[in-house]
C-alpha cells in the first residue's frame, strides 16, 4: 500500500492534494476488500497526480468540500461500493472504476446510503443505552407483517416467498420501505433464500442493520413471524 505522508511531501502537495491523495488510498483498500477479483487501480512509478485515479479523487474533493466532512471519505467510498456491488447486471456486477465516485449517481448514491447508515446508527445508540426492543423496529416489523399478509393472502409460504424473490418484488419493496430491512435481518427464510440465491439487488448492506436486534426484538419477531420457524 502507498505511503500517503511520503508521497505528500516528496511531491509538495498541497492541503487539497493530500486529501485527493487519502481518498485514492480508501478507494484501492476497499475496493480490493470487496472486490478481490478486480483488477485494481493502482500507483506507478512517479508523479500519482498524474493518474487518472488521483483526478478522479481530487474531483471529487474540489466538489464536495463542505458538504462532506474529511471523516466521511472512509464511508462515501463505502457507500459507492456497497451499492453497487448489490446492482446485478445480466447476472452480473456493473463495472466498478474509479469514476464511480463522482457524478449525480454518485451523490444520489450517498445520499440514499448515508440515510440509511444514520437511521441505523441511532437506533443502535438507543437500543444499546435501553437494552429493551426499539419501538420503531417493532412497527417495522409488524408493517411488514402486514404487507405480506396481503402480498400472500395471508397463506404465507417459503415457496411463496422464494418465488416473491425470484422475479424481483422482494428487493424492490425494501427499498421502497414496505419491507423493513430489519425483517430480513431476522428472517428464517431470508437466511435460507440466501444460500440458495446470490445477494445482488439490494442498494445496502444488511448487516448494518444486525446490531439494531436485542433479545426482546427477537422475540417479538419470532410472534409476529411464527409460522417461518
């Protein structure tokens, strides 16, 4: 991995430039964490200013100085990867490069991410200062009880769910909000589905949503949801 500090000062960059500098370094160590088999943009020999890679990051840090604090980087480079690495194409991903940080997809991508992120780090915060379920994850949950009561005619099923995944409803109505990421968090046939099919069409990660669950939750769960266990 590069040496951001050697290079900074071997190149006399400036205040702008070093950050440019930071964020191509949070690109190529994430983007090889999610996508190992890629072939990632890398430094070579001279000046990284030059590459493609470091405009790119210095774009991004021109244009977005002031709406995104110097901490965030870390996670709006996540938020990039996290979505599209949850995008199918013809049974595929898209093709991820480095120019995926930029742009109005780019900030909308954020945006949507960054939603999500907080909502799950409050309730976090709550729930670990409470130890009792998070009234607004037991609504939630019970919502979407009801939505797949309408959506199953209130014969709920796993083949029935299994087909609701196959032709796309699923992901599509998580991410409308009619079903509560907190559902699949906890589901039994969610953990099923996913050993038989490939997680690709989520705009987020799940797992963000795991510590949000206390004993209390899972136990509500399981009332409202007994016919899956």
């Amino acid at each position: 991995m590069i040496d951001s500090k050697k290079l900074a000062e071997k190149y006399k960059m400036d205040e702008l430039e070093v950050k440019a500098l930071n964020v191509c370094q949070i690109w190529m160590e994430m983007s090889k964490k999610l996508f190992p088999s890629y072939n990632h943009n890398k430094f070579g020999k001279g000046d990284p200013r030059k590459t493609l890679m470091f405009k790119v990051c210095y774009k991004l840090i021109r244009e977005t100085s002031g709406f995104i604090g110097d901490d965030d980087y870390p996670l709006y480079v996540r938020a990039q990867l996290d979505i599209l690495k949850h995008i199918s194409l013809d049974k595929g991903h898209p093709l991820i490069e480095v120019n995926c940080l930029v742009g109005d997809k780019a900030w909308k991508r954020w945006k949507l991410w960054k939603k999500k992120y907080d909502t799950t780090v409050q309730i976090r915060s709550k729930t670990a200062t409470t130890k009792v379920n998070n009234p607004k994850i037991i609504e939630a949950l019970r919502k979407t009880k009801e939505f797949f009561s309408l959506q199953f005619e209130n014969k709920p099923s796993y083949e029935k769910f299994k087909e609701f995944e196959k032709d796309g409803s699923l992901y599509r109505y998580v991410n409308f909000g009619k079903i509560s990421p907190y559902y699949l968090v906890l589901s039994p046939y969610f953990e099923k589905l996913s050993k038989e099919c490939v997680m690709q069409k989520m705009n987020f990660d799940i797992q963000l949503y795991k510590t949000g669950i206390d004993e209390a939750t899972l136990e509500h769960f399981k009332n409202l949801f007994i016919y899956e266990f």
